[in-house]
C-alpha cells in the first residue's frame, strides 16, 4: 500500500469530460484508520465533499458538491492510488452521477501546497 493520503493535496490534470471538476479545483485529503475525506473547491466548485474507505490502494467514496451557479450534485467514485517516479500520488479515477446522468474517468495528482 502507498503512503497515507492525509494532509495531502490533489490537483485535476485535465478538465474531465462529462466532469464539474477542473484544473483550477483543490482537493485537501484526510485519512484515519482506513477512512478517506476531503474538502474541495475552486474553478466552478464553490464548495465541496467527499467521504469513503480505503482498502490497499483502492478508494471507495461518495462526493457531493455546490457549484458557484447554486445547483448541487453528487456521485460515487472508485480510485486507485498509484505512485509516481518521484514519490508524488496520481489517483485514477472512475467516477459516476447519482444525482444526474453521466459517467467518467479522471485522473488528480498530488501537487505542493
């Protein structure tokens, strides 16, 4: 299993398709005991939340977010934490709406605070 992801920040490497997430959005990782949260924003993110488990390098969780127009929305996400040359941490992404129509994949990687 790779490092914990606590304290941690993530950046999107792409805008992705399909996705409300972009390159300007922050994700601030926590992890206890197997439980994974997070805190996020920016871009067209005003305010958002994700909560799950880790398993290994597996991620389980459920986001929901506020976007800067009013409107909410929210989905499950299943990640893998992959190391990069280097040290940094890419989670790969799978991720579906549950509050709307749509499916993708995304890819975040660790960034410097």
């Amino acid at each position: 299993m790779t490092s914990s992801l606590d304290g941690l920040l993530f950046a999107p490497a792409a805008d992705p398709e399909g996705g409300e997430v972009g390159t300007s959005t922050r994700f601030a990782y926590h992890e206890r005991d197997g439980r994974i949260w997070a805190e996020y924003s920016g871009g067209a993110i005003e305010r958002g939340h994700l909560v799950g488990t880790r398993d290994g390098d597996r991620l389980d969780f459920r986001y929901v977010q506020l976007r800067r127009d009013g409107g909410t929305s929210g989905g499950h996400c299943v990640s893998t934490v992959v190391t990069l040359p280097g040290g940094r941490l890419r989670l790969e992404e799978t991720w579906e709406w549950e509050s709307q129509e749509g499916s993708g994949t995304s890819v975040v990687e660790q960034i410097d605070g």
